[in-house]
C-alpha cells in the first residue's frame, strides 16, 4: 500500500513539474518564425572548445590521481615467476599510456583548436594512403614484439617442467571452502572421483588405491618456499577459481577434468610480513577497521575482527553461488623444515578412516 | 510493405505507395521500416532505464555492503530483508542488467534501430526488402523483452549465473534456486532474441546487396551503412551458436544429457552425468560471447564516422581504410573468442594462438581511431550534442581498447582474468562506447526519427558533459581494484581485510555512477518532450550530404513522394572545392549531397 501511495506521489510530482516547464515556455517571448536554435552556433562553438581543453586537462588530472595514489593497490610479487609477469605488464603499461596520453592530447586539442566558426574553411582531405600505412606498420611491430615476449612468458609458466622435488597438491573446490590434498610420503596423489564421497571421506578418494592412502587433507594451504609446486585442480561441484594474486596464478577448476597450475613460492609468509609494503598496508587497513569498528560499536553492533597479520589467500574467482565471496582459503609459504613439522602433526587418509572405525 | 512488387503492378521506382491505415497497421503492426525503428528506440530505451537502475541498486551494496536501504526493501521486497540485500539477488542483479544491456539495449536498441531507420533512407530504397520480417523481427523482440522482465518476478528469483551463465551452475538448480524458473524463463528469452536478430539481420543483408538506388555503388555507402551491414552478417554466423549453447543447456538441465556436465556431486548426492564439460559450453557461449561486442561496437562506429564527417565538414579520413578495418574487424572476430578462456582450463596451445589472433585485432581498431583523429584536424567542428557523443566515443574507445592489449595477452590475463580490471576494460569499450553511439545516433537522427522535430541542444550539452566526466571517473579508478585482484561478481568484498583499503574507491565508483545514472533523465526528458514539443528543423538541419536528408519531414511509406533520387558521388564531398578553388562545388555552400551531379567545374575523384 505504502509503495502504491509513493507511486503515486512520484507520478503526481512529475505532472507538476512537466506543467511548470510548460507554463515557463509559454510564458517565454515568441520566437521568429522559422528561428531554429538547436543546431550549435559560433557561441555554442566557442564554449564546448573551451570545455574539450579543460576536459582534457581533468583527464589527465584524474588518470594521474588513479596512477599516484592507487598504484600501491598492486600485489607484491611472491612466486619465481611473478618478476616475469610484473616485466611484460609494466612494459605493456607503459606502450598503451604512451599511446593514451597522445591520443588523448590529439582528440582534444584538434576539437578545441578547429572548433567551428563562421569564416572558417575546412581543408578537404579524404585520403593518404602513405600515412595509412605508416600507423599501420607501427602498431603491428609493436604488438609484435609484445606478442612474443608475452608468449615465451607463457610458455615459460604454463609449459613447466616437472622438477626432482616438485611438491604435488591436489586443490579441492567445493562450495563454499577449499581442501587441500598432499601427495604424502609416496609422491602419488590417490585417484579420486566423487563417485567415492562417503561419510569422512569428503573428497572421495579411491578407498581401493593404495597411493592414496598416505595423502594428507588440510583446510590450509603450506607451502615450503624455494620448492616447486604443482596443482592439480578438481571440482566437486560447480565451476570455480583458484586465484592466488600475490603468485601471479589463476585456473578454473572444472568438475570432470583436472586442471592444472604451477609455481614457486619465493617468499614467506613471514618475511613478506616484514616489507615495508606489507606494513605500511596493514597499517593502513588496521586504521580502516579501527574507525569502521567505533562506528559499528556506538551503532550497537559487533566490532570487526582483529586483523593482526598479513597471510597470503587462495580465493574463487568464477561464479559459484550465493557464498562466492568468502571462499578462501589462508595459504602459508615457510622454510623446508617448518613445511615438514607441520605436515607430520597432518593426519594422513588412512588415519583418518582408521580412526573413523 | 515490401519494396519488391510483381511485374503485374507499376514499378515502385518512381513514386510512393499510398494506402489505407488503421491505429493498428501504423502504430502497432506496422511494416514501415522507420516506425519499426521508432519500436526498437523506446523498447531499447525502456529496457536500458531497467538495466541502469539495476547497476545502480548493486553498486549501492557494493560501496555499502550490508548497509539498509529503503530503496532495497522497495524494489527488492522478500529479496531484501530488513532492507539489506541478500547475496543471491545481487549475483541476479549482475547477471540480468549484463543481459539486459548487451542483448537489449546494445544490439536490439542499436542495431534494430538505426538498421531499420538508416538502411533504406540512406541506401535509397522505399523499405526493406521484406516489412513483414521485419515486423515479426522487433515483435519477436518485444516478447522477448516481456519474458526476460517477467523472469524478475519468479519466485525462485531471475538467472544468477552471470550473463554468461555457465554450466553446472546453471544447469543445476540444485546449486542456486535461479538456476530453476528463472534461468528457463531467461533461455527462453534469448532464443526468441536469437530469432529476432537474425531475421533482422537477414533483411538488412538483403535489403543492401539489392535495393540500392541507381549510383549508390558499395563504395559509395556511407560508412554507417557498411558497419551495419558487416554486422548483420557477423550476427548470421555467431548467434546460431548461441542458440545452440542454450538447446543443449536446456537439454542438460531437462532432459538428462550430459553435454556440459560430468562428475558432480551436489545436494548430498553424486549426479549421474557423466563426460560432459563446461569447457564445451564457454566455447559455444563465446564464439558469439566475441563476434557480440563487435557487434555492438560496429555501429556505434559507424554511427560516429558519419556524425564526425558531417560535424568536421569535411571527409572522414581514409574511406577505403575504413571500410577495410571494417571486414578486417569482423573477420578477426570470429577467431579470438578463446582470449575468454585463457584460464578456463583448455590446452596453454590454445591460449598461445588466441594471443596472436587478439593482438592482430588491435591494428584495424587502432587505424580507425587514427582516422577519426585525423578528420577532426583542420576540420569546422559544429559542437552539436551528437558531435560531442561521437568525440567522447572516439576517446573512450581508445582509453577502453587499450587495456584490451594487456587483457588479450594471455600471460597477463592469469592475474586479472575475472578481477575489476576485466569489468572496466569491457564497460569502457563497449558499454560507454555503445551508449555514446546510442546517443550520438538519437541527438543526430532526432529529426529523422520523429518527423522534423529536434531536441534541445542546452540538455543535450549538460547531458553530455555530466555523462562523459562521470563515465571516466566511474571506470578509469575501476581498472586499480581490479589490478589489486579484487574479483568481479563479488556481493561483498569484506570476507577479506586485505581489501579494506579498495573500499574507498568502491565508494567513489557508486557516487560517480549515481551523478551520471541521474542525468540520464535529463536526456529521457529531454527525448520525450522533443518527441511531442520538439521545435521543427529544416529539412537537413546538419547541412549533411546523406540521402535520408532528402526526404520531407513527414513519414510516408515508399520514403520518396516522386522517384527515389539518383545518386552520383559518395557521401563525404564536405567542403571539396571547384577546380578554380576558388569555391566550394556549389557555390557559398560547404557541402554537395549524394544526388547532386558532377558539377561543370568539379575535378571527377571517382569516388
């Protein structure tokens, strides 16, 4: 009822305004006949000239408030190839900003300087083949030769290969968390299908293979720096994506296939804690949730939680349903000996149903 | 009313056709091509204010997440409890205003209307080659459009997977309630959008390979008319795949098949299809996903290349190039739809040649941006309200294209495939551009639409400066957040503090996209009044060399009272000077329309 009296109000004001501009025109002085004034005239000329220079001059304003305050929003590189990666953008960046920031000048400055006025004549030039070609051949070089770095990079990141100690994952998506599957002492991974999802075993492996049977599921990602590591991605349900920004790795997980992605953690956890990037942005955030906090208590609400230490996240990026937005999982890149210590407290498969019996 | 009669009846070439007709066969089941055109505008439009309002009630979550609003509980009701959004509406909401714009309001809202209005008028034709087809064409459309906005009101609530609905999230409603009526009701309606268009397209192919009037010669086709006529053929190959993608989605989600899906386990239980893939279906989805933005973005071109050369008052620059960009762009469109699945699991082979193909499209992007900087140089820039749109296009074109370099490197792609800088890159290039061409076609065409009338200039000057100045700031801060590797489809960015310090730029985004949301009624107000009030315009206001100017104000069927005009020169003979130089061709005026003969003192160019 309070919607349909709203409607109403809204249609009724509405009229009131339409009559308003109504009696305005009519009341205004009667124009010759045949005074057509909405085609732009020398006035109108000037002052859009004028308003395409300052235009321009916001342009530039607001593309270099974005690039000065907003660039440190870019993620810290922590994986072999993130330098290779951060290169080809960086350099890529700087082609389309050069290429931006002439044309940007052009467009603008030809529109302030040839705007239209009486007497002016413009110049009749239909064609020029010689200058088609110039601007023609110089885009194709250099999209070239981004072509091919960014293909040898490619190249180099997807065509991996398999190193002596490369460290085997299985990462499980399910709606709404991630589990991680370590190939245990035998290097295998078990085969698994969710064909076999039973009881406690929630990631269906093959009770009947035996290289399963010493893989160790975690809700945490651990990762021994320096090492290489290899993700075998399954789904179990739906669509999703691993997305690990700060390692420059992304892959859908798709259910009936098993994608795959690999990289090196080159830094841990607690030594990307300790740059001053990390501080500086955690000091920034903690501010951010102290004010948001004040203001959540004194509205009767809970306070925010701590957010005391940066850790690195894998999250979904594909659209998977209502919770997409909080399915993450912490991941956490330490030395070697930390990796082990950590794994041995993990209990393996076989454990897990031993103790289940 | 076709334009073809058997050889019993009189010729149609030298005069109209006059007939009887009621409310019904002029307003509503009308076979005039311009009347069509008129449908498709106010259908497009009215479906664009749907998807906008969409976009602004989601970006109000976005910068207040969580946050009550009234005008949730209002428009949202159950959707809305308490006035907070519910995390399902907003994946609806993202997904049903991605829809509405793309298919909608930028294919059916741009090329339905300015094919239909432009095609015949400026080809020199007294309609299309088939008025029935036609009419069935925007019918289709119209229920279409009645069907999409009916899914809002489903109970299990309108499709949520994205508006490019992949599989098994869409085929299962186990996995989101939408995924059950409402994904139905929205297949259903792009099948019927499917037919729509290509019926469309057909015609408007047909009607330009033979109903041109005696001198128009291909080269001779203003530049708008070669942009809708290569995308009408893009649409004829990529939107059959599209339908395709949905028969077998609707197989799989109602019929027990396995296209698309294989080893699920959902709802407590293992389903029992299997040695499907979802890889299968994003390919089907974006071999039209791609030649689709072309689409959309073709006639926005072509819209600006002649609402550029008719304000610059001279040629556009490079009319060969052009055209040869043109069928370079649509060709090359048909293979790069991979660049959209760069990470989707498929073989890195795979990710390397659509690299190649994507980076090869930015070179006949790149000259057509050129060659509309060069006819501005040296030209007389008329700063009429189209001009402005069509400069503004050319600009975002370029500022929205080139992240398109980073994004179709697939290296790249890896860390912003699916982030905020995705969501910027493909608004800015085919969102604004769209839209810009939309505009620019309404400010110029005005008079044409709606029998002499013109809009105001004063609102169509604040429209377009408050747009342009608002579109930037709404995008250009985007492409940071994404590069932060923030995610798109997100309900809420606060499950993560990492992201706390992006929520300042959210912020930013939604105000910026409420100024410029809110001037869109400056030119819906401004559109409808000068649809009833507008002041009458000569009969070519812009002093523009293009046949459609040569007809009266007043709509008849046939176009042409006597004889359809011949024609003896290309449409960009703006300011060409006699042989003395002395002069323009015709003398004291800057311009020589289509129809006028080579002139005694004129050098013949052969264009």
């Amino acid at each position: 009822m309070t919607v349909f009296l709203i409607l109403i109000v809204i249609i009724l004001f509405s009229i009131a305004l339409w009559q308003m501009s109504k009696i305005y025109k009519l009341s205004q002085p009667v124009k010759k006949e045949g005074e057509v004034s909405e085609v732009a005239n020398n006035k109108d000329n000037r002052i859009n000239a004028k308003l395409m220079l300052m235009f321009l001059v916001f342009l530039y304003f607001l593309m270099g408030y974005c690039f000065w305050n907003y660039s440190t929003f870019y993620p810290p590189g922590a994986s072999d190839h993130a330098g290779l990666y951060d290169n080809l953008f960086f350099i890529t960046l700087g082609v389309i900003m050069f290429v931006q920031l002439i044309t940007q000048v052009l467009i603008h400055w030809f529109s302030y300087k040839y705007h239209g006025k009486k007497g002016r004549k413009a110049v009749f030039y239909a064609d020029n083949d010689k200058l088609e070609f110039v601007w023609t051949i110089i885009p194709v070089i250099v999209l070239s030769g981004l072509i091919i770095y960014g293909l040898f990079t490619w190249s180099d990141i997807m065509n991996f290969e398999k190193s002596d100690d490369a460290l085997v994952v299985e990462l499980y998506a399910q709606r709404f968390n991630w589990k991680a599957r370590y190939a245990g002492e035998d290097r295998t991974l078990g085969n698994a299908n969710v064909r076999f999802i039973e009881g406690i075993n929630t990631v269906g492996i093959d009770p009947s293979d035996d290289d399963g049977m010493d893989d160790v599921i975690t809700q945490e990602l651990h990762l021994p720096v320096g090492r290489q590591v290899i993700f075998k991605l399954r789904s179990q349900d739906v669509l999703h994506s691993a997305y690990m920004p700060h390692f420059r790795a992304q892959m859908n997980v798709v259910p009936g296939m098993i994608t795959q992605f690999s990289f090196i953690p080159t830094v841990t956890t607690e030594d990307i804690r300790e740059t001053d990037y990390m501080k500086e942005k955690m000091r920034t955030i903690n501010k951010i949730r102290t004010e948001k906090s004040k203001e959540l208590l004194a509205s009767g609400q809970a306070q925010l939680d701590d957010y005391d230490n940066f850790d690195y996240y894998l999250l979904c990026n594909k659209i998977c349903g209502q919770s997409h937005y909080n399915m993450q999982m912490k991941i956490v890149v330490e030395t070697e000996e930390e990796f082990q210590e950590w794994i041995k407290g993990q209990k393996t498969f076989r454990q897990t149903i031993a103790q289940q019996q | 009313m076709s334009a073809h009669v058997p050889a019993l009846d009189h010729g149609h070439d030298d005069h109209a056709h006059h007939h009887k007709q009621t409310f019904i066969s002029k307003y509503i089941f009308s076979t005039d091509h311009k009347m069509i055109s008129r449908q498709y505008l106010i259908t497009g439009l009215l479906m664009g204010i749907v998807g906008i309002a969409m976009s602004l009630l989601f970006r109000l979550q976005l910068a207040w997440p969580g946050e009550k609003f009234a005008i949730f509980e209002l428009l949202l009701g159950k959707w809305a409890p308490d006035g907070v959004m519910d995390p399902s509406i907003y994946l609806s909401l993202v997904t049903i205003h991605g829809t509405i714009m793309v298919f909608f309001v930028l294919t059916a809202g741009l090329s339905g209307t300015f094919s239909n209005l432009l095609i015949p008028l400026q080809i020199g034709a007294r309609d299309m080659a088939s008025g029935f087809l036609n009419m069935i064409s925007y019918w289709l459309f119209f229920v279409s459009s009645v069907i999409m906005l009916s899914s809002l009101f489903v109970e299990s609530g309108p499709a949520a997977a994205g508006w490019t609905i992949y599989p098994p999230l869409s085929a299962l409603p186990e996995s989101i309630p939408a995924a059950g009526m409402g994904m139905t009701l929205w297949l259903v309606s792009l099948a019927i959008f499917i037919a729509s268009s290509l019926m469309g397209s057909l015609n408007y192919i047909v009607t330009v390979i033979n109903l041109r009037t005696k001198g128009m010669s291909m080269t001779r086709l203003p530049l708008t008319i070669w942009a809708l006529f290569v995308t009408a053929i893009i649409g004829v190959v990529s939107f059959p795949v599209l339908l395709s993608a949905a028969l077998l989605l609707i197989m799989d989600r109602s019929f027990g098949t396995s296209f698309f899906l294989s080893d699920i386990y959902i709802g407590g239980e293992v389903l029992h299809n299997s040695g499907g893939s979802p890889v299968l279906f994003e390919h089907l989805f974006w071999f039209l996903g791609h030649p689709e933005v072309y689409i959309v973005l073709l006639p926005a071109l072509g819209i600006t290349s002649e609402v550029i050369a008719t304000n610059s008052r001279k040629p556009i620059f490079g009319y060969r190039a052009m055209v040869a960009s043109i069928l370079a762009i649509a060709f090359l469109s048909t293979i790069v739809w991979g660049h959209h699945m760069f990470v989707s699991g498929m073989n890195p082979f795979l990710g390397s040649v659509f690299t190649f193909t994507t980076l090869l499209i930015a070179i006949p992007s790149a000259v057509k941006a050129f060659n509309y900087i060069t006819t501005l140089w040296k030209g007389n820039l008329q700063f009429n309200p189209a001009m402005l749109f069509s400069i503004g296009l050319v600009s975002t074109f370029i500022t929205g294209g080139i992240t398109g370099i980073i994004l179709g490197d697939s290296t790249l792609d890896i860390n912003v495939h699916d982030t905020y800088f995705v969501v910027a890159h493909f608004h800015l290039v085919m969102g604004i551009v769209g839209l810009y061409g939309l505009f620019a076609g309404v400010y110029h065409w005005f008079p044409k639409i709606f029998e002499g009338k013109m809009m105001n200039k004063n609102l169509g000057y604040l429209h377009f400066w408050v747009t342009v100045i608002g579109s930037y700031v709404i995008f250009f801060p985007m492409h940071f957040i994404g590069m932060a590797g923030l995610p798109r489809r997100y309900y809420s960015n606060t499950a993560f503090p990492y992201f706390d310090d992006l929520a300042d730029v959210n912020m930013l985004i939604t105000v910026a996209a409420l100024v410029t949301g809110a001037v869109q009624l400056v030119f819906l107000y401004n559109f409808i009044h000068s649809m009833f009030y507008g002041k009458i315009a000569a009969k070519n206001p812009w002093r523009s060399n293009t046949l459609e100017w040569t007809t009266e104000h007043k709509h008849i069927h046939g176009n042409w009272e006597g004889a359809i005009p011949h024609v003896y020169r290309w449409p960009y003979d703006y300011s060409k000077l006699n042989d003395d130089e002395d002069d323009y061709v015709i003398a004291g005026q800057d311009y020589t329309p289509q129809n006028v003969p080579l002139q005694e003192n004129e050098e013949e160019m052969n264009h």
